[in-house]
C-alpha cells in the first residue's frame, strides 16, 4: 500500500537505498533503518547475533519505507568487541557494510549530553545517510582484512599477552617474597628447586601455605615459558618456510641487520603483508606517528604525534629505532639522528627518537614494497662489525 500511495504521488524509488545502522551490545542490539527523505528513522530492537531477525527486520523495513525487495541497502556499526564476522556477513548477504573507527565520531562537548543506544544508533544512522550523500568525512572507515589475513596476527598477538603475563608472574613471586622480607636482587632461574632453602629474618623458613603458592605460581610461569617458545618455533618454521604473505615479508625485514622476528613479525602482520599505502603520509598516519598541530589565532604549538593508529606498530617503531641507531650507525638515518638530536639533552632525544622511527617506517615500507634498500644499510650476512 506504501508503495502504491508513493507511485500515486510521482515519488520514484528506482535507485532508492534503504540505510542501516547498528548499535552492538552482549544482549540486543539496536537498529536503525532509514531511507531519506522527510520520514524519521525506524529503530529496531534485535537480540545479539540473531541474523535471521536481523534480515527480517531488513525487509520489513524496506516494506515500510515503500522500497522495492531488490533495492540496495547499505550499512555501518562500529568496530569493537564483535570483530568482523558481522561484516563478512552482511556482505555475503549483499549488504554493503562499513566498520566505523569509533574515535572518529565527533561527539558533542557539552558536559551533560543525553546518551543511550538509542539515541547512537540515531545519530550513527544520520551520518551513514549523509556520508552517501557526499559528506565524505562523517567518520573513518576501518579496513577489515579477511579471515587469513586475521588469523596471521593471532599468534604474535597471543605471544605479546603471553610475554605480559610473564612478567606479572614474576613480579607476584617477588612481591610474596618481599612480604616476608626476601629481596631477589637477581631473578634466579631455579627459584622453585631453591624455595625449602629460603630463610626469612629469623633463619626460619617459609611458611606452607605461602610455599606451596609460591610453586603453584612457578607453574604458571613455567606454562606461559613453555607457550611462548612453541609460538617462537611455529614462526621460525613459517618464515623458513615463506608460506605466507606475512612469513615473506618477514623474510625480507629480518635481512636487514637489527631487525629480528618479532618486530618483523609485528610490521609484516599488522602492515605490510596485507595493507596498501600510496604515499609516507599514509604509512606514518596509519601508525599514529603524524603530527598534530593546533593553531588558534595568534596562538600556535605542536601537540605531538596523534597516537590515533595501529599502537603495536608505534611501540615496535619505537624501540626497533633505538636498536636501529646501535646495529645500523652508518646508515642515512642514524647519521641524520646524529646530526640533529646527539647532543641534545634527554628530553630532545626522546623527541627524536620518535621522528627517527617514522622516517624508518617509511624507509621500511619502501624497502618492502619498492626494494629500495634504505640509504647505507647493512644487509645480513655482509662482513660488519655490529653483526
């Protein structure tokens, strides 16, 4: 009946597309359809992961709406907790969906703001609309890799949480320890077998109940050691093997001198095995390592980097720039690095640290994608004094 009043009054919808927005949650999620015009949204409640709800909601929105079954729909949430897999679905289901970077929602300033899933999924909507009406900087649209591409970054990942909780086990045996008035001043290696030869103030020795979770939690560390190198020899054998994209662009980091498998592991899953940059901006921005300035009439500083990318390349930017200083002297960079920021105080150096890793990521990317080798650089295996 919609459609017919809608043809009655010379209202075309060939070409129409009906929007959707959705708002995630752990229990339901809220939906919102629109299709332009003067007519307000439609705001659905789904339980979570419900698609076939989901795509029933979809067409009874398109009847609603007075839009043909065939007519195009186009979507967006917000990347979080739910990953990708509802992307992947919407896709294969025709949709055309984007992952929206949540920080790049422009929020309002005020201090007391109403806020729902509600009124989110509304205002999310609005942008959607009008980003396919030309405002192409409603948001950011994160790129979603497929399901390998996804799948290569689980491992350094589960190492670099593994490598944390290796630490915290060792930081709660020596603060048991500290309690009693033990101080290791060296981590010893064979600190489970030593245990019944600890003596505390008195010359007595540890208490039970303290001793046997002081064991229990040499266990744990000794699992995370043991989880930890598996992960190391798993990819060794892929990049001895090279085959993935991701072992060959570690093959191809890891010939440089100073780069090992870990920072080359974490370049090549995060970036460069599956990423596409045009241009150094691209590469820097995707990084969070640009720079922020802010200007205001007759007031003008620098912020800083904007932090606003991917913080496990940043980190591993950072400090594969100290190391790069220390196994690569005689290249263009470091001599760059020395000439600008060597004598500077601490503060300076750690300013240029930053610029330095930027300029080797760039140096890096075109190294990867180009061959261009950087400027002075020792390849392994050539006869240098810092191999």
């Amino acid at each position: 009946m919609t459609q017919a009043i809608l043809q009655e009054k010379n209202v075309s919808t060939k070409g129409a597309a009906l929007y959707m927005a959705l708002e995630l949650s752990n229990s339901n999620w809220k939906v919102g359809f629109g299709a332009g015009g003067k007519r307000g949204p439609r705001i659905r409640s789904v339980e979570a992961g419900d698609r076939a709800d989901l795509m029933k909601e979809i067409t009874t929105s398109k009847e609603k709406f007075g839009l043909p079954a065939d007519a195009k729909v186009k979507s967006c949430y917000e990347a979080g907790r739910d990953g990708f897999w509802l992307h992947r679905y919407l896709e294969s289901q025709g949709i055309e969906n984007e992952v929206v970077d949540s920080s790049s929602i422009k929020v309002d300033r005020r201090a007391r703001r109403a806020k729902n899933d509600t009124l989110d999924v509304g205002e999310l909507l609005s942008m959607l609309m009008r980003r396919h009406d030309g405002g192409k900087n409603e948001y950011r649209v994160v790129r979603v890799p497929s399901v390998e591409q996804e799948d290569e970054r689980r491992a350094l990942r589960e190492r670099e949480r593994l490598m944390k909780e290796h630490t915290q086990h060792i930081n709660s045996i020596r603060s048991m320890l500290v309690t009693q008035g033990v101080k290791l001043d060296k981590w010893d290696p064979h600190l489970d077998e030593d245990l019944d030869e600890i003596a505390l103030w008195d010359e007595s020795r540890l208490p039970e109940n303290l001793t046997k979770q002081l064991r229990r939690e040499w266990e744990r560390l000794e699992l995370v050691k043991k989880q930890a190198k598996e992960i190391d020899r798993e990819i060794k054998d892929k990049v001895e093997r090279q085959e993935t994209p991701v072992a060959r662009v570690m093959g191809i980091l890891m010939m440089l001198v100073g780069i090992g498998p870990v920072s080359a592991g974490v370049l090549a899953s995060e970036f460069f095995a599956w990423r596409k940059f045009t241009n150094p901006r691209q590469v820097g921005a995707l990084a969070g390592m640009t720079g922020t300035p802010y200007s205001s009439g007759d007031m003008s500083r620098e912020q800083g980097i904007s932090k606003a990318g991917n913080w496990r390349v940043r980190r591993i930017m950072i400090e594969l720039a100290w190391i790069w200083l220390r196994y690569q002297p005689d290249s263009h960079l470091s001599k760059w690095f020395a000439q600008r920021f060597a004598n500077k105080g601490k503060r300076q150096r750690r300013i240029g640290i930053v610029a330095l890793g930027r300029k080797l990521l760039v140096a890096l990317w075109r190294y990867v994608d180009l061959g261009v080798i950087p400027e002075g650089a020792v390849m392994r295996g050539e006869d240098i004094r810092a191999a």
